[in-house]
C-alpha cells in the first residue's frame, strides 16, 4: 500500500546569484506572479518571495539587512565562534597545567 500523503523530501538546491537574479526580474516585470514564475521554474514560492524580499533590501528599497551585511555577519559569527572555541581550549590548558605544577 502506498504512503497516505507523505512525500518525500526534495533534497536541498543551491542556486547561482545570476540565476536568483533573473528569476527576481521576471518577477519584477509583473508578466507572471511570483507564484506563476516559481511554477515555471520548479521552485518553491517562499523561495521565490524571499528573493524578491532581498533584492528590494539591496536596492534599498526595503529596510533590513543587505546582502553583504548578512554574509559579513555570518563571517563575523563563525570567526566569533572560532575564537571562543580558542579561549575554552586555552582555559582548559592553563587549568591542566596549573595542577601539573603543584
């Protein structure tokens, strides 16, 4: 028997920023809706209106953070990250050797 409504995942997609861009613009042209051009396309429409959502912020359009602010931020986190990951390594290794001396 089959499943009842269950589908199977789609595996995660990673597209280029050219690609992004174009499907923003044919949303932008107003020809389709955005629901229509996700369709075409085989993507999702929360994909699709998040596109969007970003282009309008980086031209300004839209309050919120711009494409490079959020890939500096990400940077920032990960390297943030990294550093306190050297600070437990170093407060575990002075704990250690603080006992070895004694």
């Amino acid at each position: 028997m089959e499943s009842m409504g269950k589908k199977k995942p789609r595996p995660r997609r990673s597209f280029t920023t050219e690609f992004k861009a174009e499907i923003v613009e044919l949303c932008r042209r107003g020809d389709r809706s955005v629901g229509q051009v996700a369709k075409d396309f085989d993507l999702t429409e929360t994909a699709v209106r998040d596109w969007v959502k970003q282009a309008e912020v980086d031209a300004g359009e839209r309050d919120g953070l711009t494409s490079d602010e959020r890939e500096e931020l990400a940077r920032l986190r990960r390297e943030n990250r990294r550093l306190r990951e050297d600070v437990d390594i170093l407060r575990r290794a002075t704990a250690f050797f603080a006992q070895e001396t004694r």
